[in-house]
C-alpha cells in the first residue's frame, strides 16, 4: 500500500504525523493501517485531551493523529505547534508526491506546475535521485532538464553542451520536443539569457550558437562587443577532450554559414593569433607564415614566437608538423645567410667547423623534409619548399663543396689523425674501457650521419638518468659500408680484397661472424657481435641476455635502417623518415640494453651520406671516361687498378687514405654523381664531402641518481587575490631559464568554486609550455587577462587551479592552486568596453 509506505518512510524522521482527510476516502486505508509501534487516533472534538496524551502522557511514543476533516485556520487550529514541529501528511495528488520527493510543502504550486512531467515513473525516479529538499524552483526546473537531456548535471553550461551535441549528432528534435511538451522552453532559455548574456526569441538552438560564436570573434561582432561569457563557454568546449569531435563539427557548420574563410582576408597576422574559434583561422595562419617565409618578412624568432602563441590552441595538434616544417625552413634560411663561408685551411678545421656549426643546416634540412612528408596537404608547403631546396642545393651544398674540394686537394693525403675511425677500438673501446675493466656494447648504426646522431645525443640528455657525451669521428675513403665497418674492429691493417671486400691483417671483415673472430682473435678479449633485432628480442631477466652480458666484456651491435632505405631506388625518397625511425629505434635499444644492468654504450656509424630530396639536374652527373679494372663502383667512388679517368673525379692512391693495397680510388670531385645505370642518385655516400665522412660518435652512460628536473612556475602578486571585475590578468614565473637538465613544464590554468567535492569552472582555460631560455628573469614572466562567467556575484572559496599535463598522454594533474575572493560589482560583460 502506497499510503502505508509513505507514512513507515515519515516515520524515520518525526514521532507524530497529523494525517487531513477531509472527504473521509482514506477511511479504509485507515483501518488496514498496522504498525505495531504506531498508536494511531482519529480526532474527533478532542484535540486538548489528545494534545496532553502525546505531549505529557506518551512523551515517546510516535502517533498517527487522523482528521476526517479540513485543515482550520491558524488561529482556530489547537494542534497547530504540533503541526509546526512534527509533519503534516496529506493526500491529494501534489502533496502527495511532494511527501515521495520530500520536497517542502511550499513547492505544492511547483508540483502542480509539473504535474505531467511526474506521469511516467522511470522520470520521477530519476528526478527523485537528483532532488534537494532546498532547491529553489529555478533549480528543480534545471533538474527536470537534466532528467530530460540525460545529462550529468543541471548546471545550465553542461545542459547546453548536451542540447549542442544532440543538435551535431541531429537527433536534437527530442530535446526540442520535450523543452516544449513539459513547458520547460521558456525557463530554459530565460536561464540562457541570465548567465551568457545572449538573447534568444526564437528559442531556436542554432540561432543561439551563432550568436555565441560571433560574440566570442571580434571580427564578427567588433571588438567592443564580444561577451565573456560566449568566450568562457567556446574555451571550455575546446578544453572538454570528450566534446572535441562534437566542437568541431559545429564550428566547421558555423564557419561555413558565417563565411568565416572570406572574412579572413581582410584581416592581418596579428588581428587572428589569440583566436582558434574556426579551424580555417589555423590554415589562413599558416599560409600566411609561409608567405611571409618565402618573403623573408618573418625570422626564426618571429615564426617561434607565432608558434608559442598558437601551441595551446585547439586545433594546432592538427596542424603542429606545418608549423614545425615553417620554423625549420625559416631557420635553415636564416642559418645559410648568416654563415660566413670562408676557405677552410687544414681538413681538422673542416671536421671542426662541421660539428660546430655546420651539421645543423644539414639537420634542418632534413627535419624540414621530413615533416614536409607528414604533412596531408604539401601543396600549402610549395612555395616553401622550392625556396629552402634552392637555397639548400645550389647555395649551401655547392659552396660548402667548392671550398673543401679545395682543402682536399690541397691537402692531398686522407685525414688519418686522432679522429679518424681506424682509432676507434684501441682509441675509444680499448682504453676507456676494457682497460679499466669496464664491460661496453657499442652500436654500430648503419649510415648514421653526424647530424642525426647529434639530434639523438639531444634526445639521450632528455631522459632521466641517462647521460650523452657527443664527439665525431672521421671515416676512412671511401666512405662505405665495408670499409667503415672494418675499421672500427681492431686491426693493424687494412686492405682492399676483391669487389667491395675489406680484409683485417689477412682475415675477412664482411658479416657477423668473421667480425666477432677479429674482436676476439685480433682484439684478445671475450666478444660478440649481434644484430640489433635479436638483441632487442632478449628480454630482460632472459638467459640469453644474462649470458650475452656475463660472458662477454665487449659486445658490438649493428643496425641498419638507414643505409637499407637509401641504398634502394625505390625507398631513396624516405631516407630521412628512416632516420627518424632509427632515432627511436636506438633510444629503445639504449633502455633495452641498460635494464642488462650495463651502464655504458658507445654510438657510432660506418659512414654518413648526402641526401636531396628533389630531383638530381644533369649537370650533377658527370662522366668521368673511367677505365681500366674496376673492383667497386657507385656514384660517389671508384676502386681499381690502372684506372684511366679525366679532371671531374679525384685520384688517391689507397696509401694516401690508409690502406694496404696498390689499387687507385676516384671520388667526384663536389657533390658530382658518377652515371650509374639503375641506381638511386638523392641518396649517395662513398666521396669525401663532410656530410658523407663525418659520424657522431656518442659516449653514453646509466647514471644512478636523476638528472632531469622541470622548471618551477609560481604567479607573481599573490597579494592581490580579489576578484572585482568579469576580467581578472594573472602573471606567471617561469623561475629559471631551461637547460640540458633542466627541462619545460606544460601547465593549464582556470579559476573554479570548489563546493562538496565537486569544482564549478567559472572561467576560460589558459594553456602554456614554460620553457623559456631566457636569462633575464623578467623574461619569462607570461600574463594571461581571466575572463569569468559566473552568476554568482560573491564567493570566498575561489581557486585557480594551475594542472600540469601527465607526459606521453592526453591526462593532467595537480600542480597548484591559489586562493581567491570572488567580489563581483555590476557585472560587465564586454571586454574593453
């Protein structure tokens, strides 16, 4: 019995129930009423001697006081301080579900309102869940929303987003329906009005989303007129990583109705860098900056500071390689002109200028391309890229060329002194290590250019307990695989064999096998040699890792990703996409081989090469009238005996680059490419330049204790922690400038009330990477102008809470927060007004 249940629930809470019946149609109700703990007494001109029962007789019994009459007036009412203080059960059809709801009787004209809401049983339930006895009839309207929507909150900012998303997915018909059928349109957009200051008569939800997005873009609505509110909103969309796919559909409608793209035109740069409303801002920047690159009307530091400015909108995770692709061309621009190339007077200043400076026109170079190749749409890049290979190829490469091609003649013997990599073992393996009895892996990387190991040193020092000492080392001619290889095992001499064959003091040099008997027979010490697959196939605490450690004090590794995508015609093009790959490839080699518990690894490459990613000219190709008895030939040398050969090639007798033989090699003089049927020509190493013969030699060690920390960030004048107005600047402290150790922080900021556990956010988000390298200490301060929506005027419990992103994933975390006080006057709304 319905009835029975309701009053066995009052029960919990009050002693005596005063129980109105005035059409008497509970009488049966009455009857069959059994508590055993109840007394129940049905009033009949008796009220005085009833009274002195429950109040003096019965002090602790609990009653069920039942009148078979209407509720008298106030004053005639002698039970009335009972009523007060106890609880008056009624039975109409309002007051009943007020006693299921256990909402104050005061909400009876509320009930009766909502009545055909409260027909179905599965949405009085849901209500039920939601409801506070406190709530004021603007809240139960929003939770009567909520019911409707489905949604999580009655907050009004998260029913709109679920009406929104209901309206991209087109299924917001229902909602629409509902608003209407239940009378709920009226409330719902009056709340609209209230807190984002947005008129809507038509109650249509799209004319309302128009309006919020040409009040938050001052192009649209004129500067003087964007609302907070309408930007607070948009901000917290953005942020919401659950609402993205949602946001973006809708902004893509909403720009094309508004005709944003046209409206871009007529704007500049700086008019748009704060904005990231409409994804076609992002790709109008973006050509912008590559117009201005081709120009030279933006530097390195301007096109960075773009970026900076951009990292933390919401759509530069799409396009965040064309902007990487715009800075490193704009610095590979600003590298070439700014190097003074002058004659170079012994090949060691060659090497040193190329490790010093040098090398990173080549590692722009290929990070540009190399990102140019990520991109959807390299048509945008066009422009840029037929400029940066211009300059790159017929500026750098052939005046870097010209000028070493001069040294080299001029010096006429190959560079064999410390650096050169017939002293790597007894020079770097035996005396830094096996000496001091210090077990070593050293990596051998196939075609690891010196540039690209400097970006993978970089990398090493990145990471926490691990540390990279980067040095060179300069490879032997010609620069290819068999004679690098061969020269970083331990020898006394080298020469040439048949073909491309290298032979140590008589032994063959060419695969796994013959390497390790060199090592151990040439070398005397317990060694191996393995590819790196199968050495990253050994897991951990596996007995081929354990014996591969224990048995072994040198242990040579080799890999080659690199020099097998070059070397092919076909995959030539993706050369320097390999070279990224081998960069992570040797930084999951480097943890696989430390959790060995070995704690030191030398890094190095049998050689480097020369890459251009467009089209070789014909004026590139030379022909040489080479003859006589050829043992090994590619486009960048010759081996052989009684060669004949004209003026575009070089000639070095093999001891005048180290070797025991009586053959002759040729390399092209520059950066001529021999004709060769077949073969690929962008990628091509075997000659002299200094990108083909310069390799990165790098020492890495497993350190003990942590060697990274980030920077601190704080806000400055924490004093002034009252809020008075809708805008509210805040200024961060980047507390020391970033270094080696010393690493960024990605942080997001926003100002909350925090109440019953739960956070209301009451203003934009604010998202920045502080790591800034800035020595001056006001240099790294950053401000960022709060702008709030909230209708709650005054709150002593406001926070910014500043979240730091969890590295390698889409999360955040804590990181501070700072008290405030909310104390808003007359709220205005506009900024700048």
């Amino acid at each position: 019995m319905k009835i029975e249940k309701s009053l066995k629930k009052l029960y919990n809470k009050h002693r005596i129930i005063v129980w109105y019946d005035p059409e008497q149609s509970f009488t049966e109700e009455l009857v069959d009423f059994a508590m055993s703990n109840i007394s129940v007494i049905k009033i009949s001109n008796d009220e005085l001697a009833v009274k002195y029962r429950i109040l003096h007789q019965e002090p602790k019994q609990k009653f069920l006081l039942y009148m078979p009459y209407a509720r008298p007036a106030d004053e005639d009412n002698w039970l009335l301080d009972i009523e007060l203080s106890q609880h008056i059960f009624q039975t109409n059809q309002e007051v009943m579900l007020l006693q299921e709801l256990e909402l104050p009787l005061a909400q009876q004209n509320w009930i009766k309102r909502n009545q055909s809401f409260f027909r179905s049983k599965e949405r009085t339930a849901k209500f039920k869940q939601l409801v506070v006895p406190s709530d004021s009839d603007v809240v139960l309207n929003n939770k009567l929303i909520q019911v409707l929507f489905g949604s999580n909150s009655s907050d009004i900012d998260d029913l709109l987003r679920d009406y929104t998303q209901a309206f991209v997915e087109e299924s917001v018909k229902e909602y629409d329906s509902s608003l209407l059928k239940y009378d709920l349109s009226d409330h719902f957009w009056k709340q609209i009005m209230n807190y984002y200051g947005i008129d809507n008569p038509s109650q249509q939800l799209y004319d309302f989303l128009l309006q919020l997005f040409k009040y938050s873009f001052k192009p649209l609505c004129g500067e003087s007129q964007v609302l907070n509110s309408a930007k607070v909103a948009l901000s917290r969309w953005k942020d919401l990583r659950s609402f993205h796919n949602t946001y973006d559909a809708l902004s893509q409608r909403i720009n094309d109705d508004l005709q944003i793209r046209q409206l871009l035109d007529s704007l500049v740069l700086e008019d748009l860098l704060e904005d990231d409303l409409f994804e076609s801002i992002e790709k109008w920047i973006i050509k912008d900056l590559v117009q201005k690159a081709v120009e030279r009307t933006y530097n390195t530091a301007r096109i960075q500071e773009v970026i900076k400015k951009r990292l933390s909108k919401h759509w530069f995770e799409k396009y965040k390689h064309y902007y990487s692709a715009i800075e490193k061309a704009v610095s590979v621009i600003d590298l070439v002109e700014e190097i003074d190339l002058k004659g170079i007077d012994t090949l060691a200043d060659g090497f040193n200028l190329y490790t010093q400076a040098y090398y990173k026109v080549d590692q722009l170079y290929r990070q540009f391309i190399e990102l140019l190749r990520q991109v959807e749409h390299a048509s945008v890049l066009q422009s840029l890229y037929i400029e940066i290979e211009r300059l790159y190829t017929n500026k750098w490469l052939l005046e870097l060329s010209e000028l070493w091609q001069y040294t080299i003649e001029k010096e006429k013997d190959w560079y064999l002194g410390d650096k050169s990599q017939f002293n790597f073992y007894q020079k770097d393996v035996k005396r830094k290590y096996l000496d001091h009895n210090r077990k070593v892996f050293v990596i051998i990387s196939d075609a690891l250019r010196y540039e690209i190991g400097q970006e993978l040193h970089d990398a090493i020092n990145q990471r926490n307990r691990f540390k990279s000492v980067l040095d060179y080392q300069v490879t032997g001619l010609p620069s290819y695989t068999q004679l690098g290889m061969a020269s970083l095992l331990p020898h006394k001499r080298l020469s040439f064999g048949d073909g491309d064959d290298i032979y140590i003091d008589g032994l063959a040099t060419k695969g796994l096998v013959p390497r390790k008997k060199i090592l151990t027979d040439i070398g005397k010490v317990s060694a191996t040699t393995i590819s790196a697959e199968e050495l990253a196939s050994y897991k951990v605490k596996s007995e081929e890792a354990k014996a591969l450690v224990q048995n072994h004090d040198v242990v040579y590794v080799y890999h080659n990703i690199i020099d097998k995508m070059g070397d092919d015609k076909v995959t030539e093009e993706k050369v320097f996409d390999a070279g990224r790959d081998e960069i992570e490839h040797l930084l999951k080699l480097i943890q696989r081989i430390t959790s060995f518990n070995i704690s030191h690894i030398l890094i190095t490459a049998d050689h480097g090469f020369i890459y251009q990613h467009d089209s070789i000219d014909e004026s590139d190709f030379i022909d040489a009238q080479i003859s006589g008895t050829i043992s090994k030939s590619n486009r960048r040398f010759v081996i052989g005996h009684d060669l004949s050969y004209n003026n575009t090639v070089l000639k070095f007798d093999a001891c005048n680059v180290g070797i025991h033989s009586n053959a002759t090699v040729l390399i092209p003089k520059g950066m001529n490419r021999l004709r060769r049927q077949g073969a690929g020509s962008r990628f091509v190493h075997g000659g002299a330049s200094l990108q083909e013969t310069v390799v990165p030699l790098l020492y890495v060690s497993k350190l003990r204790e942590d060697t990274l920390t980030q920077v601190s960030v704080d806000i400055i004048n924490k004093s002034n922690n009252r809020i008075t107005t809708n805008i509210h600047p805040i200024k961060f402290y980047q507390a020391e400038a970033i270094s080696s150790r010393l690493v960024g922080r990605q942080l997001k900021a926003y100002f909350g009330i925090e109440e019953n556990g739960k956070t209301q956010v009451i203003s934009d988000v604010f998202q920045h990477i502080f790591d800034s390298e800035m020595s001056r200490a006001e240099d790294r301060e950053v401000s960022y102008t709060f702008k709030f929506s909230t209708t709650i005027q005054r709150h002593q419990n406001v926070w910014l809470f500043v979240e730091e992103q969890i590295a390698e994933s889409t999360q955040w975390k804590p990181y501070n927060q700072y008290k405030f006080t909310l104390s808003l006057g007359m709220m205005n709304d506009f900024d700048d007004f």
